[in-house]
C-alpha cells in the first residue's frame, strides 16, 4: 500500500478495499475509464488504485458476489452512468430515488457489483 495522504484518512471510514480481477488489465481499463482511478502495478499479481478520496487494489483471482456492496459518490449520476456503460459495464438496477438521493447499480468486467449514488 502506497503512503495515504492525512487529508484521506477520515476516522472510522473506510479507507481502502480489495478486489479479486481475472485480468488485471482490463479492470484498470475499465476504472481508468469510469473513474478516473491512477494504478500502480506491484508485480504481475497486484495492481494498486488511488482516487480522489479512496485507494484500493486489486489481486488476481476470481471474483465471487456477495454481501458487500461498494457504494462511490457522484455529482453527475447519468453522467456516470454513461461512463459505466461505455466502458462495458453491466447495469444491474437502473437510477431509482431512495430517501436522501438516487442511486444505480452495476456490474464490473470481472463480476464485482457496486452502486453510485448521489443527492
């Protein structure tokens, strides 16, 4: 893990997440795309992303579904929708309002589901 800025590290938030990817090249294609997400490679097996308020990684193997549900902010919800889509991800839940915002789902090229939200 790379040196984490303070201005990232909020008290009890999650700070970081790792993912299980089948081909660690066209996630980060994907998240590059979607995102914006810089990647370090660490070796053949282990790529690290940062973004703005997160950092993460990803290590080979085979993602399995379930009960954790990532969940990243946008301003601009159909916009990143449309970046999700363009980038070859797999809409699960189209944009619906919940109490407090709107939300939709999907699903990245190695099977992993997270949401976008936004007020």
């Amino acid at each position: 893990m790379k040196d984490t800025p303070t201005q990232k590290l909020k008290h009890e938030q999650i700070q970081y997440i790792e993912f299980l990817s089948q081909n660690l090249q066209q996630i980060k294609n994907f998240y590059t795309a979607c995102f914006s997400w810089t990647f370090t490679d660490y070796g053949p097996h282990y790529t690290a992303f940062e973004g703005e308020y997160i950092d993460g990684g990803f290590t080979l193997g085979t993602p399995v579904k379930g009960s954790i549900l990532i969940i990243l902010y946008s301003k601009a919800l159909e916009t990143t929708l449309e970046k999700v889509i363009k980038a070859g991800g797999i809409i699960t839940k189209e944009i619906f309002s919940f109490p407090g915002g709107r939300r939709f789902q999907f699903i990245d090229p190695d099977g992993n589901e997270l949401a976008v939200w936004s007020e």
